[in-house]
C-alpha cells in the first residue's frame, strides 16, 4: 500500500467513527421519534418523515468501485443450493420489476422508485434455503453487514437490483447490485451487495450494533435499540 493509500484510509477511518458517534448519539437521544405510530399503514408517510423529490447519497465513506466484469454474488449458509453467480449470470436469471417506495432513518422518503432485478422469491426458490434458516444476512463489498428475517425476506416486494428508473444503479447507489427491502429503513437495503447468507442464528449487522433497532419498521418506528 502506498502512503497516499494510507492516508486516504486513515481519513475514511476518521470519517467512519465521527459517523459512527454522531448516529449513536442521535440513538441515546431518541431524536426523530414522534411517538406517532402507524402499525395499520393508515398513511403513506410512515410517522417522523419527509418526503423528497431526490435521492440522497448516504454510505459509510466509502464507495465500493466493483466493475460488472469482477462482481459476484455468493449465495450461501443453509440452503441446498450454493451459488455464485455473475453479473451476466445474474441478468440470465428471471428478471422482476418493482414500484416501492424508500423510507430512510434519517427521516427522509421517496415515493414510486421503480426497480429491476431479481426478485429475493426466485432467489429462494433457487438455492433451496433449509427450515432452519430463519434469518438473511447481507454482506457488501465495503464490509458492511445488515440482517433481516426470513419472512422479511419473502416478502413480495424484496429485490435484488441491478437497476432504478430504467437505468443501471449508479456507483454511489450501491451499483453494481444491491438489495432493497421496500418495507423496512433503508439501512437494511445494503449497497454493493456481495453476499446473501442463510442462517440459523441472528447476527446484528453494522447499524444494529452501532445503537439501531434490529428490525426497523418505521411505521412502528423502529428507529433506536
């Protein structure tokens, strides 16, 4: 590793922890809780959010920079069927496209994304996860990890994309492929996805360790542990 190398690691390293404390002590605060919930969805708007007319960027500071030719995704941990697939074996793979909208933690929403990819039912369906896999871990090429359950998983609407409005993920959006979990704040839909595990145990990824809730509904603001 050059020094410049070393130095820009330092530097992310810096903006990473400052990211860290600040996101914890917006936790211990309980900022952005209103206290309002919406278990029934009678609104849109889950309760404590802003809607906006763009996305915003928000990582860890870093943005992976993974060409399609290089990028892989491992499916793997209890289910029948390992696999790796490529970028092109994972566009020969039957294609979905969803409308959902994004609900982020830090109070913004954007209605009526449309994505494409592959949806997280033809995953399971094709390798097979075992009875006892009641929890999907994310894992991304930045070394960030997320998890959610099974049956969040399941749900209709969860994809794993390769597209937004038409038009390849952009970099700073977790291209080449990352997951989206409509239903859920967004720091469970992991950019730059590089692995799906099936696991019998949970394992609270980044976020959940670093003083947010572990499942993150945000009509029930699920927002802080």
């Amino acid at each position: 590793m050059s020094e410049d190398s070393g130095e820009s690691g330092g530097l992310i390293g810096r903006i990473k922890e400052k990211l860290i404390r600040s996101k914890q002590k917006t936790a211990a605060e309980g900022r952005h809780i209103t206290g309002r919930t919406d278990s029934a969805h009678a609104r849109r708007l889950p309760p404590g959010q802003n809607l906006v007319k763009k996305w915003p960027v928000l990582d860890l500071g870093i943005q992976p920079d993974v060409p399609k030719a290089e990028w892989k995704l491992h499916v793997h941990g209890l289910v029948a069927n390992q696999v790796t697939w490529s970028f092109d074996d994972f566009m020969a793979l039957p294609q979905s496209r969803f409308k959902s909208d994004i609900h982020c933690v830090t109070t913004w929403s954007l209605y009526d994304n449309r994505w494409d990819g592959v949806s997280a039912r033809t995953i399971m369906d094709l390798v097979q996860p075992s009875a006892e896999a009641r929890h999907v871990i994310f894992h991304s090429y930045d070394g960030y990890t997320t998890n959610i359950r099974r049956e969040v998983f399941e749900e209709p609407d969860v994809i794993v994309a390769h597209s937004w409005e038409g038009k390849q993920l952009t970099r700073e959006h977790g291209g080449p492929v990352r997951a989206v979990v409509p239903q859920w704040y967004f720091w469970k839909s992991a950019k730059w996805l590089q692995k799906i595990e099936f696991s019998d145990v949970d394992k609270p990824g980044f976020w959940e360790q670093n003083g947010y809730h572990n499942e993150a509904d945000p009509w029930k603001e699920e927002r802080y542990s």
